[in-house]
C-alpha cells in the first residue's frame, strides 16, 4: 500500500465547468448513499435532471420515443433515431444501451444519458435504444440484467415502432453500456448467445459488445484503486462498496460473479462460441482500470476468441481520461471514442 501512496498522481486536469459538474454529481452521490444501504432518491433527483423524449428531429437531426416493454415493472426503453433526411437508405444498426449508476442511480430519462445518446445517435449513424431498467437497492441482481435481457426479447418479437422513420437491421445489434451499464451488457451477451435465443431463425443477432469503463471487481483492491484512491473523481473505493453491497444478492461479497467476471476469485466462466467481439474502454484516472484490463485478457483465452485472430477484443486506453469522461462533450477524448466506436461497429461483422 505504501507503493501505491508514493506513486499517486496529481489530480487529473479538468475545465471548470467539467469539474464543477463532478464536484456536484459527487456530493449528491454520496448524500444519497445512506448508510442504511437504501437511496435518497427524492434528494438525488435534485442532481438527476429528467428529460423528455422529443418526437420531433432536434437541431442534430435526432427524435426519440419511449417504447414501454412492461408497464408491470415499468420497463422501457428510449429509441433515437435519426429524421429520414439524414438517414441513409440501407438498414440502420441498432445500438442497445445500458447506462451507468452503480446500478442505484440513474435513470434513461437523466438529461446527460439522453444528450449522449442522442450523439451517439447521430455520429454512429443508428438507431439507439436506451433502456430503463430496474435500479438496486429496491431491485438487486439478477433484476436489471433480467430486464436488459427482456428488452432484447422484445425486439425480436415486437420489433422497433414503425413510426422511427428509418429501416433498421437487428442482425447488425450492438449492446453498448458504461460502467455499470458496461458489466450488464457483459452478462447480458452471456445469457443471450447461451440460450435459444441465439438461434439463427431469431432477429437479433449481437454483432459485437462496447463497454465503456465497465464495473467489474472483487475483494482485492487493486493497485490502481489504492493508487487512485482520493485522486480520480466520481469513483473512489466507499462508492464503489456500497453499490455492490446494494446490487448484489443479501450476504454476497465481491467476488460473486456479477462482480468478479474474470475467475480469478473462482470458476472461470465459460463463454458459449457465438459470445461477440468486444470493444473495451478504459481510463487511465479510472480506479476500476486494472479489473477492466483483465476482461479483455480473459476474453483471449477461449479458443473461439482465438480463431478470431486477435479480432474478438478490442482494448481503447485513454491515459488522461476520468471515469465518465464519455458524458462531457467538451472533454477531447469524448469526441474521440465517438470515432473509435464507429470503426468498431464498421469493422466488426456478425459471424456466428
């Protein structure tokens, strides 16, 4: 531990209005964050500013609508797509979005998420649906990856209202999620190509999974957590601990495997041929980066990954980059991933 001290960086330099915005998102974090385990959710709403879907084309050319999938646990999803003007004739990918949170905050209504996905929308040229899945503690694991999962069923099934403007191509699917919305669509990708549901007759065919600083981890703490620690914003290890003590199942610890996905703390977990390429993100002022790093090298150990010659993940380090960097249009590196995406899903076909 006394390495880590000794090797801890400056504080990571950010604009004013950037940090100002993480100052805030921090001190509402942690006022939420009762010590009982449960949310101020009344309190964090004062941060978490919601906004509506927007039928009409916005100034990037975007509209959006909200799909609801089961009013019984109010599960929906918001898709963007762009105006027929600005889209191109053949079918669309579909972007399926998981966001962040620490699986308890957060919402596909937060103003952020929605202007995110609506960039998303319009630079990667598809059609983007960002689901509101169930939040922990109210509801723990499995709840939200069985709600993301449920989301994909219902595309296959039901299909994109008809009303978006623009032809899409759900065998070209991508799941795309940050942070804790990046370890949802890990397990979702799991459960989608281990089951029926990957059948060729179905759909939905994932062409490849981009996880953007996903939240994986353990019991360990690792170097760059002690390192970090007090040093890159938004995540710090009292965070951390408390999200997976709300999400995860009553008495669990860190290693349970929604957390700890890289085996090293038990079984590795075996990952079926049609499991996508990945696409992996990392921050270098990102506590969670060494457990991000062992996804990518957990991955290039199945042998079908293997055959892909190297083409099964992807790894896109960004050595000055925050957690949550993605969310900050004025920070360079956000505009950068942008364009890193894009090649990912222009280059990465659907072969299983």
């Amino acid at each position: 531990m006394a390495g880590a001290e000794s090797a801890r960086p400056a504080p990571p330099v950010l604009p004013w209005t950037v940090r100002l915005q993480v100052l805030a998102l921090e001190a509402f974090c942690d006022l939420s964050q009762r010590r009982d385990g449960t949310v101020n959710r009344s309190l964090f709403s004062l941060a978490d500013r919601q906004t509506s879907a927007r039928p009409r084309p916005d100034a990037l050319g975007v509209r959006s609508v909200d799909v609801v999938v089961d009013p019984a646990r109010n599960l929906w999803a918001r898709v963007f797509s762009p105006s027929a003007d600005n889209a191109e004739a053949t079918p669309l990918p579909v972007l399926v979005y998981f966001h962040g949170g620490g699986f308890a905050l957060l919402s596909a209504a937060s103003a952020p998420l929605d202007a995110m996905c609506r960039r998303f929308c319009r630079e990667l040229g598809a059609v983007v649906v960002s689901v509101n899945y169930r939040r922990a503690p109210e509801h723990r694991y499995p709840a939200a990856y069985d709600d993301c999962a449920d989301v994909l069923s219902y595309l296959a099934t039901t299909g994109l209202p008809a009303d978006i403007g623009v032809p899409v191509d759900l065998s070209r699917c991508f799941l795309f999620g940050d942070s804790a919305g990046g370890n949802i669509a890990h397990h979702v990708a799991h459960r989608w190509t281990s089951s029926a549901a990957a059948s060729s007759n179905n759909p939905v065919r994932l062409a490849g999974i981009i996880l953007l600083q996903p939240y994986f981890g353990g019991e360990e703490r690792t170097e760059a957590e002690l390192r970090l620690e007090g040093v890159g914003p938004v995540v710090n290890m009292r965070r951390s601990d408390w999200s997976w003590k709300a999400f995860l199942p009553e008495g669990a610890d860190r290693n349970h495997p929604a957390a700890h996905v890289t085996g090293e703390a038990g079984p590795e977990p075996e990952l079926p041929e049609a499991f996508p390429p990945a696409m992996v993100v990392i921050g270098g002022f990102d506590p969670l980066q060494d457990w991000q790093r062992r996804y990518p090298a957990m991955l290039r150990r199945y042998p079908a990954m293997l055959r892909r010659k190297g083409k099964a993940v992807r790894v896109l380090e960004f050595p000055d980059a925050i957690h949550g960097f993605y969310m900050f249009p004025k920070l360079p590196d956000a505009g950068k991933l942008v364009k890193d995406v894009k090649n990912f899903m222009e280059t990465t076909t659907c072969d299983h």
